[in-house]
C-alpha cells in the first residue's frame, strides 16, 4: 500500500502539491495531472491513478503512461510516498481525471535546504541565536 510520508509538510496552492522535507531541506512541486498521484492516496498500485486518465484522455495514452509512471518513481525515490506493505488499508479516494489533461511536471529544489535545515529551538547557545554563514 502506498501512502504519503507523514514526517512531510505538505500542502496544495492554486493546483499545485507543495511538499517540504524537513530532516533533509528539500522541498518539492508537483503539478498537473501528477497531482492526482497524490490526491489518490493510498492506493496500492500507481496503475490505479493511471488508469483513470487513459480512459480519460485516451489519445494521449503514451504520453500518460511514461509521465505518471516516471514521476511517481520520483515520488518514491525521494520517499514522498512511501511503501508499507504491512498496511492494509482500503484505496483512498475515488480518482476522477479532470476534465482537461495538464502535463504532469515533478520539481525538486535545494535552494533553501541550508535554511529549512535550520533548527532554531536546538541551535541556541549561552550567546544566543547561531547566525548562519558566519565565522565565530
């Protein structure tokens, strides 16, 4: 069964996934048709999300199979969804394809990994708040 990561934070904003990690400062977008890849969730193949756009969109056929399927071994590689086969869970909610097709696109950032890794609360000293990026 796959699911989302639960140590994620994670948010949708005008059509598009927003997925930060925390424990390593990268963060993430996912948009277009590559959305329902997570709005279906759990599930317990990515055939079942697939699926629902080649009927869908039909013509496009080839062009949905090797998007979805390579942007959700990207889901999986960077552990946004992850693989619990010890869950048994019904299949999340019902996938609907919407009613136009949108190129998925999968984005992986590092530019804010330095401050995302930040931890504020554990980096206090007896002079105070650690500046980042200076020599003491």
């Amino acid at each position: 069964m796959y699911i989302l990561n639960s140590r994620l934070a994670a948010d949708v904003f005008d059509d598009e996934y927003i997925i930060a990690n925390l424990d390593t400062g990268l963060y993430y977008s996912v948009q277009g048709a590559a959305v329902s890849l997570l709005y279906c969730l759990p599930f317990s193949s990515e055939n079942q999300v697939i699926d629902v756009y080649l009927l869908a969109f039909p013509e496009k056929a080839e062009i949905i199979k090797e998007e979805l399927a390579s942007i959700f071994k990207e889901l999986v590689s960077q552990e946004i969804i992850l693989d619990r086969e010890e869950i048994l869970l019904e299949s999340g909610p019902e996938c609907i394809a919407p009613g136009e097709y949108v190129p998925g696109k999968f984005n992986r950032y590092a530019d804010m990994q330095d401050l995302l890794m930040l931890d504020p609360i554990h980096d206090v000293d007896e002079n105070g708040w650690t500046v980042q990026g200076t020599n003491s």
